[in-house]
C-alpha cells in the first residue's frame, strides 16, 4: 500500500467553545421555551415568526411553489423508501418459543417508539430527502406521532416549500420551523409548541451533532453523524470519468466531505485526477467540490483488491462503491459500510434519493458496530417471559445458586418462598 494523495487536514474535531455554545442553548430553551427559539430564529435565520409551528395553509402553499415535476420525484422516492421499509419490516417477527425447560414460554414484542422528532437539516440547498428517510420508515414501523424540525430557508420565511412538501407525503404529524441546537433542545425537553419526543433521529452540522451528544439518555438518538464520506474500490477496468464524478458528489456536500478512493492501478487513479479536475470546471458547485477534494480527498494504491478490502473494512466508510470488473465477488467480502454501492452504474446518488435504502449513515467509522436509519431504528424488542408453576420449580435451583453467588439475597429469596409454597 502507498499513498498517491493524501487529506491536507482533520474533517472532524470536537471543541470546547461548541459545547459550551450548545449546552448554553439547551439551557436557555429549556428555561424559556418558545420565546427562545423565535429569538434564536431571528439571530440566526434573520426570520420573525410568531409561531414556531408551520400551519396546514403554509404546507398547502408549499406545494404551488415547486414544479409538479418535483412533487413527482419526491412522490415516486417516497414509494421506493416506503417499499423497502415495508420489506425490512416483513423481515422482523415477534416471537414466542417454548424452552427446553418445561413451564417456560420465551418470547419478544417488537413495539413502535411512541413519539419520533425527525430533524431535516438546511444548507446551501434544500433536503427533501432527508425528510422522506426519517419519517417514512418511522411510520412503517408503527410510530404513534412523527414531528419534524427544520431551519427556515432564506426568500420563504418559513421551511422551504419542498421540504414541507415531502414532510407532508412523509406524514410527518406535525412539523415546526427551527433549526441548530435549539430544535435538537426543543424536542428533548419540550417547549409550549414542540412536543417533546422519545427518539431524535436526523443529520447535521456540528452544532446538531453536539446537541444530540449532550441530550442523549433524557431522549433516544439514531446517531452522531460527522461529515459525509465516500470511499470507492476500483480496479485497473473501472471507467474513470464515473469514479471521478461519484468522489466530485460526495465533495460537493460542504467543505469537510471525505471521499476516499482505492484503487490497485496507478495509472487508473491519475486519469481519475485529470477527469475530476474537468468535471469540477464544469459544475456550478466544483469551487467547493474541488476545494473539498484538495483538502480532504485521499487516493491510495492497493498491492492488491484483498488489500483493498483490508483498508476499506479498516476506514468503515459510510457509502462504499464497488468499481471492479468483479464487484458482486468484492461486494461480498466487505463487512465495514453505512451502505454499499454495488458496480458502475450504482452511484450513491441513487441511495441519497431514490433507489429505496436509507441515506442517513453512520460515518468516522461508526460503521464497524452501527448501521444506518431502518424501520428498525423505530422498534423497540422487547422481552417477554410465561413461567407456570412447573417451570418455576424447574428453574428455580439455577436461579437461587446464581443469586446466592451473586449476593442479592431478596432475588433468591424471591423463588424460595414460591418453591416453599409449592412444596407446602
């Protein structure tokens, strides 16, 4: 293995004047509430608003707002997500099993978390997306209540209209306009608008992401996400115009993107750079891609595609591509991935918007014990345990020689007094 590019600089750093800015804002939406959050709106968004929640007349408007050609788009992505979440969900059983043991009856439920807070960041660009993959597969999964926070967009003074628009097809229950750690703050702890919620799934910058450090244990969260990465595999066959402009996608998300590739040629990964570098001049977005690249982008020659997967199954990349003449085989010995990318014609882009998996993904190599939002994301397994009185004999020495061992005499005492009753 050597390095044929290496990143200029760290993506992801925590600091103490982020953690203190976001605890100083849980604190104060916390104290103040609404009040908090209309005067964080204003600071930060530059939008008065006199409700933090969006009325159903504003999600109605939303839709005259944008093509109908988008509404179709996010109607069709919204069937493909629903499809798969609806195939996962098929996947899960609850179950109830007789043990081995007679009179016990083991078993597990699988419940929908009651109340979800969906967060849909806002950047540069709107993230209709975003919305599709937290809400729908919550809703597959049975959640009672899906709310949604999300920044004001500069020019609409509220949620931009696609986004709302693909809250609605979602069926989020209830959406308001609020962004930062203050949304993060609102739907952990409540406000006189903003429910308070049990989980909090959704991506953002690092002010979200250390918001949802510090109210984790009060609420649930997905994940801490850091900034999006790529990694390609790819061989001496791959076309290098398509691995070029799949690293180019990922580089143009913000300035910390990572894309990574690793290839076992290094001629192929030159003619990588060259078609990069065109295909940046080209895009009304390259400035940033390109910036991205050049201070984040890695390219390393692999001896072989086995070292490859070493090096790739060591980042546990959060979207992995496979551009190799045999990618179903390499497919199949990868084991680190948010979600993988199988062939030339499988660019993460489907997976962002349309082909039905999930785009919010673990990253900085979370993918080695996590996976990303499914509709299991949403369930709650819970045990079950039907002991009659003949398994309560039957498991009871086992039980009382551990708690004896163990020093909690209450628990033993506990199966005592029903094996002395039985036996009396």
């Amino acid at each position: 293995m050597r390095m044929y590019k290496e990143a200029a600089r760290k993506t992801y750093e925590r600091s103490r004047e982020v953690t203190e800015l976001v605890g100083g804002i849980i604190e104060n939406v916390k104290r103040r509430g609404d009040q908090e959050i209309l005067e964080l709106t204003k600071k930060f968004d530059g939008i008065e608003m006199e409700s933090v929640k969006v009325g159903r007349e504003e999600i109605e408007k939303a839709y005259s707002l944008i093509s109908q050609d988008t509404v179709e788009a996010i109607r069709n992505a919204a069937a493909q997500i629903r499809f798969f979440a609806e195939k996962q969900l098929e996947c899960m059983k609850p179950l109830t099993t007789a043990s081995p043991v007679a009179g016990v009856t083991l078993g597990h439920r699988l419940i929908p978390v009651e109340t979800v807070g969906a967060y849909v960041p806002a950047g540069r660009y709107p993230l209709p997306s975003t919305a599709l993959m937290l809400a729908i597969p919550a809703k597959v999964a049975g959640v009672g209540k899906v709310v949604a926070c999300s920044p004001a967009a500069k020019g609409y003074g509220t949620i931009h209209p696609a986004v709302l628009a693909a809250m609605d097809i979602a069926g989020i229950d209830e959406i308001y306009c609020t962004g930062g750690a203050q949304a993060i703050a609102a739907m952990a702890y409540g406000t006189e608008t903003v429910q308070k919620v049990d989980l909090i799934a959704g991506p953002g910058n690092k002010f979200v992401t250390e918001a949802k450090r510090q109210v984790l244990g009060n609420v649930g969260i997905d994940s801490l996400a850091g900034p999006s990465e790529v990694l390609v595999i790819a061989d001496e066959l791959a076309n290098p115009r398509y691995t070029a402009i799949d690293l180019l996608a990922q580089s143009e998300h913000d300035p910390n993107a990572r894309a990574t590739l690793i290839t076992t040629s290094e001629q192929f990964a030159g003619k990588v750079l060259e078609e990069l570098y065109k295909f940046a001049d080209e895009l009304s977005t390259g400035e940033t891609a390109k910036k991205s690249w050049e201070d984040n982008g890695t390219i390393i020659i692999a001896d072989s595609l086995e070292e490859a997967i070493a090096i790739s199954d060591d980042i546990a990349p959060e979207h992995l591509e496979v551009h190799t003449h045999n990618s179903d085989a390499v497919a199949a010995k990868l084991r680190n991935f948010g979600s993988l990318f199988i062939g030339e014609y499988t660019p993460v882009a489907f997976g962002d918007y349309c082909s039905g998996t999930n785009h919010t993904l673990p990253t900085m190599a979370t993918a080695k014990y996590s996976n990303g939002v499914w509709v299991g994301t949403f369930l709650k397994t819970s045990f079950t345990q039907h002991i009659s009185r003949e398994g309560c004999g039957n498991l009871s020495k086992t039980c009382v020689q551990l708690a004896g061992e163990e020093g909690l005499f209450a628990h033993q005492k506990s199966v005592l007094v029903r094996v002395e009753q039985m036996i009396n």
